[in-house]
C-alpha cells in the first residue's frame, strides 16, 4: 500500500469521529453547558462539511471550494462562539471584521469557482484563522486579567490559540499542496490530518467530560 493510499483511507476516520462526538454530544446535550452545545454544533458543521465534499469530489472530481465554505462556516461559528460564550463584553470589532471577512470569502467563492484547480489559491482559511486567532489571543488576555479565570475556558482558548496557529502556517502554502508534483506535500496532509483528528477527539473528549461529570451532579450517581 503506498503511503498516498494510506493517507486516502486514513482521511475516512474524521467523519466517523465526528459522527460518534455528534453521538455522545447529542446523549449529554440536556446536561452540558452552553459553550459545550455550541461545540456540539461545531462538529455538526465540520461533519455535514465533510461529508457533502465527499459526496462532490466523488461527483465532480473537484472539492476545493469546500475549503472556501467551511472557512466561512467555521469564522462565523467561532465568532458567535466567542460573543456569547467567552467574551464579557460584546466586542462590536469583532463582528465588524468577521463580516469584512466573509464578504471577502464570498468574493473568492465566487473567483474561485470561475478558475481552474491549478490556480486555485485562496486566503479564505488564512484569513479566518488569523481573525480566530485574534480572538482567542484577546480572551487570554481578557482571562489573564481575571482574579479568577475560568480553567477550562482558558484551557479551550488555549488549545484553540495552538490549532488556529498551526492552521494558518499550513494553509499559506496551499497551491503548492495542491499542484506541486512531490511527494512530500503528503506528509503536510498528513500533519494537518493528524492535528484535525487530535482536536477534534479534544472538542469530543471535554463535551463527554462536562455532560458526564454535570449528569453525575443532577442524578447524585
């Protein structure tokens, strides 16, 4: 089996984590907190998104623009996420940067989709990232400020600050990924296949905490 082989077949185990943290979010959904809900929601879009450019690269033997839309799925969640759950304040700048955002993603879907794959060079992913990023590193400060900060927001924040970082460093170079010949772009897939497993079982593993240590609270068991 070629390593290219491997890496296709090993791609098939995201949606099916996805679908058992959907499982396990939706049975401690009644139990968990409100930012645990919204990350249930998450894995929700990371699932359907995942799954229809399955459905469309199969079709059509293209699925890039999927990058294009989960980027602004992902952005608009996130900031949601982030003015109800985690920011004290309403951060008005915030959401006047998250819609310049995703008129400028709506604007490369539409070049994008009028282009050839091989000129397919979008900054939708990067541009998100960075304005998660931004986000996550103005909570830690907002956090840090705190006599008492909450652990386990600090704890998402940070590990969200660890992923959107390494995000954007992949997703710079993503033409080359793409187009280049070689056979070492693989083992960047492979990096960034192992780090979106890695935060997803993340995202699953505090949801099944929360719900099941809140479940054992109401029950006494």
């Amino acid at each position: 089996m070629t390593f290219f082989r491997f890496l296709s077949i090993s791609t098939l185990s995201v949606p099916v984590l996805l679908l058992l943290g959907i499982i396990i979010g939706t049975y401690f959904y009644k139990f968990t907190e409100t930012r645990y809900r919204f990350l249930l929601l998450y894995l929700a879009i990371c699932f359907g998104t995942d799954v229809l450019s399955r459905i469309i690269g199969e079709i059509y033997g293209n699925n890039l623009l999927f990058i294009l839309i989960f980027s602004l799925l992902e952005l608009v969640f996130f900031t949601a996420f982030y003015l109800v759950c985690l920011f004290r304040r309403k951060e008005k700048k915030y959401i006047l940067l998250t819609s310049a955002a995703v008129v400028f993603i709506v604007v490369e879907l539409y070049l994008a989709g009028t282009s050839s794959p091989e000129r397919f060079q979008p900054y939708s992913k990067v541009v998100g990232s960075f304005l998660i990023l931004l986000m996550a590193i103005s909570y830690l400060f907002e956090g840090i400020g705190k006599k008492q900060p909450d652990y386990s927001d600090m704890k998402l924040n940070s590990v969200f600050i660890v992923y959107f970082s390494l995000n954007l460093i992949f997703f710079l170079p993503l033409n080359f990924l793409i187009n280049v010949p070689s056979s070492v772009k693989f083992y960047f897939w492979c990096f960034n296949l192992i780090l979106t497993i890695s935060f997803y079982v993340f995202l699953i593993r505090e949801i099944w905490k929360n719900g099941s240590t809140r479940k054992q609270l109401q029950f006494g068991s």
